[in-house]
C-alpha cells in the first residue's frame, strides 16, 4: 500500500513539473544574433541567478525563452518560434528535463560575472542548431486551426472575405508647440520607443506607416514647417493625409535607480478622421539590470501591446458614426423642398439613400429647414455591399454621386468637405 501511495506522490509531482507555469520575469531576454556557421548558430545572451552557476544556465534558458516566445532580431522574421503553445512541450525546455541541451552544441562566458545585488549576472556566448530548432518548435506548436479549417465566405474576385485590420501610424507624444520632427531628433528615448511599438505592431501582422517617412515626404513637398506656431496644423494635415487609420501615440517614462532600470510605455490610439479614442494602455515593466531604452521597450511593448491591439481592432471593427450636414449655397435660388429629377423633394432623396446605405438604416434627422439640414448621426459601415472597405470619405462620394444622378447641382470643389467623421454637403 505504501509502494501505491507513493508511486501516486511522484506521478502527481510529475505532472506538476511538466505544467509548471513559466514567466517572463524568470528571464532576462537580452538576447543578440552574432552569426551562422552553416547549421549552427551563435547567439549571446544574459542571465541571472543567485549562484554564479546558476546566472550560466539561465543565460541558456533566457535564449531559447526569447527563441520561442518573444522573437530574436534576424531569425525567424523577428516573429517568436511558438505559434500556438504546446505547454507540455514548451516547459520542458525550462524544467528539470531541460529539453534545450538536445540543440546546444557549445557556451562560454563573455566578461565577468556582476553583483547585482543578492544576485550574479553573466553574458553567455551559446552556439546552438538553430535550423533543428526551428523545425522542432514549430512542428509541436501548431495551431489548432492547422488540423480543422473553416472556409469563410466569398468576397469579391471570388476570394474569401478576411477581417479587415487597421493600417497604423505611430506618433511620439509632444506638447503644444512641439512638433514630431523635432522630436524624433532630439529625443532617443521616444523615437526609440515609437520604433519598438511600430515593430513588434508589424510583428502582429499589422500594417504600419513609417512617420519619418511620412515627414521625409512632406517636407520634399514643400508641405511641412517648423515654425512652431505651424506645428500642430502641420502635424494634423501630415496624419490626414497619411492614409492611416488609426495614430498610436507613445510617451515614455524612465525608472533608473542602483537596483536596475524599468520603463513605462503610456499608449494613446486615435481615430485619424475624428481623433475620437479608441484604445489606451500603459504599465511599468519589472526592474532589469539594464538602462538600454530599446531593450526596456522592448519588454514593455511585448507586454501591452497584445490587448492594446484588441481594443483597436474592436473598435475599427464597428461601424463609423459620422454626422451629416446638408446646406443650400447661400447664391441659390433651390431649397432642400425642391424636387430632384424623379420628383422626390432633395431632402427626401437624401433619406431615402440613407436608408438602403447607412449601417441598417441607421441615422437620424435632427432638423431640418428650406435651407438646412443636419443628421446627428449617420452609422457608416465598414465595408460596402461588395466586401470592400468604407471610409467617410467614400461614403460621402457615393452620396455625392447619387444626388448628381438626380439632377442635384454640387460644387465641384467644395460640394462635399470632411472634417473628421463630419460630411458637409453643399448644394447649388
């Protein structure tokens, strides 16, 4: 009876060490490529650890943690290795089965050993069969999807439909007076942190609008200013006509103190058109005994910047609620009364559209005059009836085609503005 017992003791401490929870934190994740050498390849990597031997091996374990979780510059299109965990898997390679000596071929220390408190850190130069890696990982953590897929339907050309995500454009915060140029030549810290936050949205399979070249473009076009009483606007038409969606503005905070270094990342994400909110996060990362800004971002944006991303993609996923103003040019002789070429009244035309194009009808007539008349809100939709993306934009020039159709007279140079999520529409 005691030999069962017992037997059940080790089974359970067994299964206990195979799904044993694996942290970030236990790692330090400072991690570079130095080269190829055919099948093998050298890496190094930092480690801590409260013995000296200790700081080696986890200087091992926080490479292949990196290899597998977060991704390593230059293997793997930056992206981590691990595409849908395998915890059974995985935690074998940190675990007392240590699976990662399978691939290491050779290490060595790099420098000495530093104090860091109770605690020893070390810098590892590790030699490892990347390509079996790779192959092994990625052969173990396939994604359920891989076995069972469903089709989605058909969208245009024939192919199918695919959730439309949001292009991105990330912007350093600034003050009133400053301008991004400035800033991204004065301050390493956010021009940093806009470069990691811009890589690791890329990293996610998102879209993203290079600001410096954005800025490189205007300013060849004669476009942007300086003077620090044009900034704003110039930053504001530099967005709009950028062609995102969405401006993800990062500030930073620095923590240096003689325990170590952490940072916080502070994530504002905007509507371009409107400037209404969609997303916000921020969040200190743990003290690293480190004061590199792009390794500290690094850390921070791998944290936040999975459900910052949700909170966008939710909202570009709604549909746009704009407002629509419709006016009669003050030179006019027509009123919204006046009929249209098949004898609805203008007004009544521009309802009736609404009604089969706005997101289910969706819209509502606050008032309306013989000279005027304003929607409080119309609900746009994010696709057309094709499959295709809506804008405001879009939406307006549809609406501006309808009524010219039916004989409605538009300026052609000022018939139809767009400030934000608001349409004007101006009548001859």
């Amino acid at each position: 009876m005691k030999r069962i017992i017992s037997s059940a003791i080790l089974c359970v401490f067994s299964l206990a060490s195979l799904f044993a929870q694996v942290n970030a934190e236990d790692f330090l994740q400072i991690v570079s490529m130095e080269s190829e050498q055919g099948t093998q390849t050298v890496f190094t990597s930092a480690g801590m650890g409260i013995s000296k031997e200790e700081a080696e091996v986890n200087a091992v374990k926080s490479l292949f943690y990196t290899l597998m979780f977060q991704g390593v510059d230059g293997v793997n299109g930056n992206k981590p290795l691990v595409v849908a965990d395998n915890k059974v898997y995985t935690n074998s390679f940190f675990n007392r089965q240590a699976r990662y000596n399978v691939y290491v071929v050779g290490s060595e220390r790099v420098g000495k050993f530093e104090k860091v408190g109770d605690s020893f850190q070390v810098t590892m130069k590790i030699t490892i069969r990347l390509r079996q890696l790779v192959s092994d990982v990625q052969k173990n953590t396939k994604p359920a999807d891989k076995v069972t897929t469903v089709t989605p339907p058909e969208g245009p050309g024939g192919t199918a439909n695919i959730a439309a995500k949001p292009t991105i454009i990330v912007v350093p915060y600034k003050k009133d007076g400053e301008s991004y140029k400035a800033i991204l030549e004065n301050d390493f810290d956010k021009r940093i942190a806009v470069s990691e936050v811009k890589k690791e949205f890329e990293n996610l399979g998102i879209k993203t609008i290079d600001l410096q070249g954005r800025l490189d473009a205007t300013n060849r076009g004669m476009q942007y200013d300086d003077n620090i009483g044009t900034a704003e606007s110039n930053d504001k038409q530099m967005l709009l006509s950028s062609g995102a969606d969405v401006y993800v503005i990062v500030d930073l905070k620095k923590d240096v103190s003689a325990e170590g270094s952490r940072v916080a990342l502070i994530m504002e994400a905007r509507e371009t058109a409107s400037g209404t909110m969609w997303a916000s996060e921020n969040g200190w990362t743990k003290r690293y005994p480190t004061s590199a800004t792009d390794q500290l971002c690094a850390f921070a944006v791998k944290d936040n910047l999975p459900p910052f991303l949700a909170q966008i993609e939710k909202n570009y996923a709604n549909p746009i609620n704009a407002v629509l103003r419709v006016a009669v040019d003050g030179t006019s002789a027509i009123t919204l009364f006046d009929e249209c070429d098949n004898g609805e009244r203008i007004i009544d035309a521009i309802q009736d559209w609404l009604d089969r194009n706005a997101h289910q009808g969706d819209y509502h007539l606050q008032g309306e005059m013989a000279e005027s008349a304003i929607f409080d809100y119309v609900i746009i939709p994010r696709q057309d009836k094709n499959g295709y993306k809506m804008t405001t934009s879009k939406f307006a020039r549809e609406l501006r085609k309808h009524l010219i159709s039916l004989g409605v007279q538009l300026d052609g140079a000022t018939g139809v503005r767009i400030e934000g999520n608001t349409i004007m529409l101006t009548i001859m």
